[in-house]
C-alpha cells in the first residue's frame, strides 16, 4: 500500500511539474513548434500528400504494370492539373468580376444614389424625432464614424508592410513549392521504405494509438470539414442559381463570399442576404428585395433539412459539447475561434479514444480510489 501511494504522490509530483513548466514556458513552446513546423513543412506535406495519392499509384502500378517511379510522376502531375485548372480557371473568373468591378462606374453611381435615398428616407425620420433623441443618434452616427476612421489609420500601413513582406518571401515559397513536389515524388515512389522507416520511429504500442488516433481524427475531425464543405458547396449552388434568376452581376464571386459567410458561426446567409434585402426595399427596389428573401430562405430550409444528418454521419458528436467549444474558442480567439473550437474539441476526442490519455485517467481513478479509501476509514473512526 506504501508503495502504491508512493506511486502515485511521484506521479502527482511529476504531472503537477509538467503542467507547471508548460504554463510558464507555453509561448517559447508554442515558438518552438512554430519554427520547427515551419522547418519541415514541405516534407510534411509532402507526407500528407503521399499518404492520398499512393493508392492511385499503387493502382497504376498493379493495373497498368508501370514502374513506380512513372506511376509517381502520374500522379502528381494529374493532381497538380486538376487541381490547378480548377483553381485557375475559378481564380481567373473571380479577377475578371473584381475587375469589372473596379472599371464600372455605374456601380458606383448606382451605390451613391442608394445611399442618397436612404440618407433622405433617414433624414425625413430623424427631423420627426424629439430634440433629445437627435442628439442621440448624432451622437451614436460620431462614434461610429470615429471608430471606422481610427480603424483604418491604424491598420491602412500595417496592410502595406504585410503586402511588401508578402512579396519578400515569393522566392522562399517557390523554393518550399520545389522542395515540397520533390519530397512527394520520393515518399510516392519509395512508399514502403518510407513507412517502414516511420514505423521503425515507434514502438508497436505507440503504432497502435497512433493508428487508433488517426481513424478517429478522420471520423471526427475530418468529418466535419467534409460536413461543413458539402453544405457550403450546396448553399453555393442555391445562391449562385438564385443570383442568376434574379440578374445580379457577379453573381459567381458574390455567391462565394455569402456561402464562405453562411459557414461561419452564428453568422449565416442572413447577414449578406437579409442586410442586402433591407437596403433592396429602402431603395424602392422591392423585387429584389423579395428575392433575396426567397433566397435566403431557400438556404436555410436545405441546411436545415440536410445539416442534422450529414453533420451525424460524419462527426456524431454531443450539440452542447460542440457548443461550449464554440464559446470557449470565441472568447478566448474571437471569430476564429468559433471553429478553431469544435476542432480543438474533435482532436481531444480522438486522442481519449486512441489511449493517449489512459495513463493520466489511470491515474485520477487511482487518486480517486486513495481518497475514497481514506474517507471511508476516517468515517470508520469516527463512528467507534
């Protein structure tokens, strides 16, 4: 019994140490991994790249007979094309709408003579307020112009400085783009060896959660990207159609950016779609307006209708969970934290079940059990 609890009072020891030097050196920590990741960050995702094309290659290796060096380069070129021509051709309609954009005056125009409209419909409710609600609002409309000014002074040169460091770092990104087809063309092609030699890294044990792991990451972690990329993909589709129908220009790029909106968190469609439609009706332009709504509702049926089963196909995980995870991430990371949160969450989840944390919940029940123990024998006393 000695030894147990001696046991377990070097264990509390050692964990209350660890958890100790943690806190105080976290930020050395957290820049430590950051530089170390950024390190070897092209062969890591070099790995990760590997570890989906090996079955096409081992497919055309099997199917075709082909060496696997030539089966590798297929299948990076393949990617590299599909890939790239997708995100060509949709960067290159989304430049020329920007550009559009930019070069069309009547947007403009057309801008100014809402705002003018509004303004007037503004101006007729603000001079039938009282004189003490007035001051009011011209007190609340200084303020937010203050804070919008303020805003932009403080953040107009930071945006240059990153622009200009961006440009800095074009030839370290070109070199890491190299080094980074290299390493997946050498992981492809040498597969076996590669993970033999990982494999070799570990004990069998720690292979086992490891793998473990991995298939939870997937379930979880995994799932809920797909869940998420599939409802913003249909919402897309919704939007871009409704869009469309309704004759807006740049339906394609204003389609994106509301259904990247309608994933975020607590934000939805319904900011771009319901703001669009109030300022539709201020400016007398009630077809629109009306569509949108259309539109806006016709998202929030098919997300509602198909949002609770693929989220519990793919990830499956308790709703108020997921929304203190949510909480927990916003104070703590604002917006992106929103979904910085649940992921975080899904990790810790597929670590418990892969057994990396056994040993520490070994240890609370023994702890636990000690206690218990001890209590029982005080009551026990105090009973004779």
């Amino acid at each position: 019994m000695i030894g147990k609890r001696l046991k377990i009072g070097i264990g509390i020891a050692v964990t209350v140490v660890l958890i100790a030097l943690i806190v105080i050196f976290f930020p050395s920590i957290l820049d430590l991994l950051g530089y170390a990741a950024s390190l070897f960050m092209p062969f890591i995702l070099g790995y990760l790249f590997s570890l989906l094309a090996n079955p096409l290659a081992d497919l055309l290796e099997k199917r075709f007979r082909l060496p696997r060096n030539i089966a590798a380069i297929i299948v990076i070129l393949l990617c590299i094309g599909v890939i790239g021509g997708v995100l060509v051709s949709a960067i290159a309609r989304i430049v020329d709408e920007v550009q559009s954009i930019y070069s069309n005056p009547a947007i403009a125009e057309n801008i100014e003579n809402a705002w003018r409209e509004i303004s007037s419909k503004f101006s007729n409710i603000y001079t039938a307020l009282p004189e003490g609600m007035q001051e009011t609002v011209s007190g609340i409309g200084k303020n937010i112009t203050n804070s919008f000014s303020s805003f932009f002074d403080r953040e107009y040169t930071p945006i240059f400085k990153s622009a200009g460091n961006i440009a800095k770092s074009v030839p370290g990104i070109f070199i890491a783009i190299i080094v980074f087809l290299l390493s997946s063309f050498f992981m492809i092609s040498d597969a076996e060896n590669v993970d033999k030699a990982i494999r070799g890294i570990f004990s069998e044990k720690v292979q086992n959660k490891f793998a473990r792991m991995k298939t939870e990451i997937k379930r979880y972690v995994g799932g809920y990207v797909k869940a998420q990329l599939i409802i913003m993909m249909i919402a897309f589709v919704i939007l871009f159609i409704g869009f469309n129908v309704l004759g807006i220009e740049y339906s394609l790029l204003i389609a994106l950016c509301t259904a990247f909106f309608d994933a975020l968190p607590f934000f939805g469609s319904g900011a771009v779609l319901i703001t669009w439609a109030v300022i539709s009706f201020l400016t007398s332009e009630f077809s629109r307006g009306v569509g949108l709504i259309i539109i806006y509702l016709c998202v929030i049926f098919t997300r509602q209708l198909i949002e609770p089963k693929i989220v519990s196909q793919k990830i499956g995980m308790n709703p108020i969970l997921t929304l203190m995870a949510m909480y927990v991430g916003y104070r703590l990371f604002s917006i992106g934290g929103m979904i910085l949160g649940p992921l975080t969450l899904m990790l810790f989840i597929s670590l418990k079940r892969a057994g990396f944390f056994d040993g520490i919940i070994e240890l609370c029940s023994l702890i636990k059990k000690l206690i218990s123990n001890e209590l029982i024998k005080i009551k026990q006393q105090f009973k004779e």
